[in-house]
C-alpha cells in the first residue's frame, strides 16, 4: 500500500526569491525538521507560478498562498499538518 505524502512546493521564481523565498525555504525544511516529518512530505522547488506580483509563493496540496513571509508560513505550516 503506497502512503500518499502531502506535498510543500516553493517557487524558485527569481521574483518570488528576490522577495524572501530563500528565506523561506530555509524555514520550511528546519520546520519539517524539527517536527519529524521529512519522510511526511513532499518539499521541492517549481519554476516560476506566474504569481509574480503577489509572491513570495507556495503550494500546499496544489494550494497557492501568495505573499507569504517568516511570520505567516508557520502558522500556515501548522494549520496545514494538524491532520498528521
């Protein structure tokens, strides 16, 4: 039986990372980390979302959140894996 992981995608758009998405990806995977769930989760890059303007972006589950910064992404990141 295979165990469908939920997926984290952060854009690698050269926007979104001049607005903080470096940053970002930095505290999603020491979130993921420090809370066993590395083996959980699907966490990758994708190009470009074509979100340009309202990045830093990402996806939870095909989700698109937009203008995320360090403030917000944990508690998105805890809403999001209360069912784990």
């Amino acid at each position: 039986m295979e165990i469908i992981k939920k997926e984290v995608v952060i854009c690698l758009g050269s926007s979104c990372f001049a607005r903080g998405n470096k940053q970002l990806v930095k505290i999603v995977n020491d979130y993921l980390r420090d809370r066993n769930l590395l083996n959980e989760v699907r966490f990758h890059g994708q190009r470009c979302f074509g979100h340009c303007a309202v990045g830093p972006s990402l996806k939870l589950d095909g989700k698109l959140l937009e203008r995320q910064d360090e403030d917000t992404v944990i508690a998105l990141l805890d809403e999001f894996f209360e069912t784990v």
